[in-house]
C-alpha cells in the first residue's frame, strides 16, 4: 500500500473507531459521552497520535461526526469539540518525545487541558456552572480517561509498534 492511501485509512479506521465507540457507550451508558461531566471512553484514542500522524484528522473527523450525529450535543460543540480534539491530538503529535521516565506526561496531559479550556467554555457559555467548575468537571473526566484507558493502550501500542506501525 503507498503512503497516502496507508495515511487515508488509518485516519479512516481511527475516525470510524472513535464514532462507534461513543455509539456504542451512549447506548450502554445514556449521557456519559455529553453535558458538564463527562467520560468518553474514545478519547483514550488520543493516544495514536503519538504513534502516527494519521490520527489527528482521524480523531477530529471521528469527534466531528459524532458530534453531528449525536441528538444531545450542544449546538456549537460540533465546532467547540472538533477544535479542542484537533489542538490535543497536534500538541500530543509534537510532544510525543518528550518523555518522562519513558512516559509521554505532558502528552498526556494535551487532551486534558485542551478540553478542560475549551470544552469547558463552551459549556459556561450554555448557562451550565461557573467557568472553574466546568472546566474543572471536564477536566477529570478526561484525565480519568487518558491516565487510566489511554495509559494502558500506550504501553500495548509502545510494546507493539514496530508491528502496527510499518511505514
């Protein structure tokens, strides 16, 4: 397979990944992958930037369409999320070697703040909490995500990249 095409359905894959992952959560869990507190299982998904570039459009195309397709998203979130899933995933992209005893931290930490920030705005805007709450009512359900979900997916990606990753 050639480069590009490689590069179009991984981004595919990840972006399908991560619709049908909120999908099958928000049936299993109403309401958990939306509003002030949140867990989104996918974006333990996060984590691929780390190991190819084909994930930050595929997560933010993923984050896009689930967004639009979702009957309970706030209005500008298709635009708002999309925006704090595209900053992670690039910030993650260019922090992926710096590494704290073998731990990408500040990575890690990429979709955490971003969608405490933005995401947290954006709900503050909608008349839910105070700006602090919010961000902070997000910020812990991400990080529950990333810290525990996208840590073990890391190390099983890390152990096995030479052969998920062919180039």
């Amino acid at each position: 397979m050639k480069r590009p095409s490689l590069f179009i359905a991984q981004a595919a894959a990840i972006a399908a990944l991560y619709i049908v992952i909120n999908l099958l959560q928000n049936a299993l869990l109403p309401g958990t992958t939306s509003m002030v507190i949140q867990f989104r299982v996918a974006e333990a998904l996060c984590v691929l930037a780390l190991f190819t570039t084909a994930a930050i459009p595929g997560l933010s195309i993923g984050c896009l369409l689930y967004n639009l397709t979702y009957a309970q998203a706030l209005p500008l979130d298709f635009l708002i999320g999309t925006a704090a899933t595209l900053l992670a995933a690039l910030a993650m992209y260019f922090l992926r070697n710096v590494k704290i005893r073998r731990y990408p931290w500040l990575s890690m930490l990429m979709p955490v703040v971003f969608n405490a920030v933005i995401v947290g705005w954006e709900l503050t805007y909608y008349g839910f909490n105070a700006l602090h709450l919010n961000m902070l009512y997000v910020a812990v359900g991400e990080a529950a995500v990333v810290f525990v979900l996208g840590t073990a997916l890391y190390f099983v990606l890390e152990r096995n990249k030479r052969h998920l990753f062919r180039k």
